[in-house]
C-alpha cells in the first residue's frame, strides 16, 4: 500500500510513485531533481529596459506608460522569481520538466521526493544477513 507522503494541486509523492499532471515516475527510476527559475533570466533585461526606458524618456512619457515601466520593472522579476519548474531525470527521461509552479510548492516536493528517494537508496544498499 502506498502512503501519501506530500500532494498540493496536481503533484502528489508517494511511497513508490511521483505523480504530476503530465507523467507519473517510479521513485527507484528517478536519477536526480532539479528546481529552475526559466523566467528569471527573461524577465531581468526587459526590468532593465523599463528602468532604462523611465531614466531615458521620462520627460516625454505619459502618467500611465510611467506606471507601466514601473509596475514591469518591479513585479517581473519578482514573478520570475517565483515561478519555476521541477526537473527529473530518470532512467527513460532526460532533464524532463515534471511540474511547473510556485517556487514554494516545487521546493516541498523536492524536498518530498529527497526523502523518499533516500529511504529506497538505502533499502537498496543495505545487504540482508540471508546471503
């Protein structure tokens, strides 16, 4: 029987099994999990440009173009900075994009997954008196 060890929306952690909306793995298959920020790097040069657009043509923008560079400037990176995705590489996968979301929630799954995985890899490591 499986035990829930950690589910939030559509990624679920059991015992044996990783589940997210778009594949299910074993947890003895997966090799390694990565957390990513993709939207980060995106979003730092187009702040930089609002910065550079306000310093620049601030005399010549209208009041709401302003608060458009601003509100790019300030709330992009913070939206880059909390969005990521969770990667797994397994035996059949390479560096595939599991799960895509909150930083917070992709952070507890990881840390979900690390435990399980530890607990397999040590059964798996532990040689029986039997042999």
């Amino acid at each position: 029987m499986q035990k829930v060890i950690y589910q939030k929306r559509d990624i679920c952690v059991t015992t044996n099994l990783f589940k997210t909306s778009r594949r299910s793995y074993r947890i003895s298959d997966i090799e390694k999990i990565a957390l990513k920020r993709p939207l980060l790097w995106f979003s730092i040069p187009i702040a930089l440009g609002c910065l550079g657009m306000l310093s620049g043509f601030n005399p010549y923008l209208l009041v709401h173009e302003r608060w458009i560079c601003i509100a790019g400037m300030l709330f992009l990176p913070l939206l880059g900075w909390d969005f990521g995705t969770l990667n797994v590489t397994s035996k059949a996968y390479t560096n595939d994009i599991a799960a895509i979301g909150s930083m917070s929630t992709l952070a507890d799954a990881r840390n979900a997954l690390d435990k399980v995985m530890f607990r397999v890899n040590d059964k798996a490591d532990v040689v029986s008196h039997e042999e």
